[in-house]
C-alpha cells in the first residue's frame, strides 16, 4: 500500500496575504492552531511565514504592527504534487531541513503537509500492514 501526499495532506491551509502586518500574521496562526501560513498574491502561493520567522524578526526589534509579512517570509517556497509517494516527501523535507511542505496542484495551493502527517501516516500504514499480515498468516488451528 503506498501512499500518496494527496493521502495524507492536511487539505485546509492557513494563507495571508504579503501586506498584512507580523501581527495579523501571528492571530491568524493562533485561531487557526497552526504554526505558519501560506503567503498568497493573485492566487498563487509565493511564501511561508512560520513562528521561527516571527520570533527571529521580533528578536531583531521589529515593530509587528509596521512590518509586513513580505519583508519577513521565507520566499524560496519549496512544494510537492499531490500525486508523488509520502515517502518522497518525508525524504525531501529531511533533505530541505523543512517542517512543512506546501501541496500545490498545477500552480494552485490545494494542501499541507507536515511532519506531524508523516509520522501519523507511517503509524496508520504499519497498523495496516500488521492487520493484513496477521489475516493472511494465521496459525493453523491447534486440534489436541
């Protein structure tokens, strides 16, 4: 059974978009219980903003109210289709040092995925995995 990053995606996604200010940023990761947000223009996703970039801003005497999301956002958005194996994922965001990872489908943001994902997939797949075996290897009956 593999699964695909479709499979295993958060499919609601926090979004801002580049002009709002740090603060408006934080509530809405806040209401959301989310630790970034996809930055949007015109529709398409051009960056993250995650509570690291925040705190590092903030630590550099950043006004939250003054600066904008755009000024402080990751811009090198790295992503993955829908439609590659979880495994590739998991192994990209190893490589990328990366904790989430943007599903966009033909240009369009269409999920999330995060480690927090990956680990419980791999729980749901080796659960799977044990029940198939165990209905396919049975112990013959013991007959005293």
């Amino acid at each position: 059974m593999m699964l695909s990053v479709r499979d295993i995606m958060t499919g609601w996604v926090a979004t801002a978009d580049p002009e709002r200010s740090l603060r408006e940023a934080a509530t809405i990761m806040v209401k959301a219980h989310v630790g970034s947000v996809i930055v949007m223009s015109k529709g398409k996703p051009v960056g993250i903003l995650t509570e690291g970039d925040i705190s590092r801003a903030l630590s550099e005497g950043a006004n939250p109210d003054k600066i904008t999301i755009k000024k402080v956002m990751t811009k090198r958005l790295i992503t993955i289709s829908p439609d590659k194996r979880a495994e590739e994922a998991a192994r990209l965001m190893a490589e990328k040092q990366i904790k989430k990872l943007p599903v966009v489908d033909g240009g369009s943001l269409i999920g999330m995925l995060t480690q927090t994902d990956i680990v419980a997939s791999s729980f749901d797949l080796v659960t799977s995995l044990k029940e198939m075996v165990r209905a396919r290897y049975r112990p013959p009956e013991f007959q005293p």
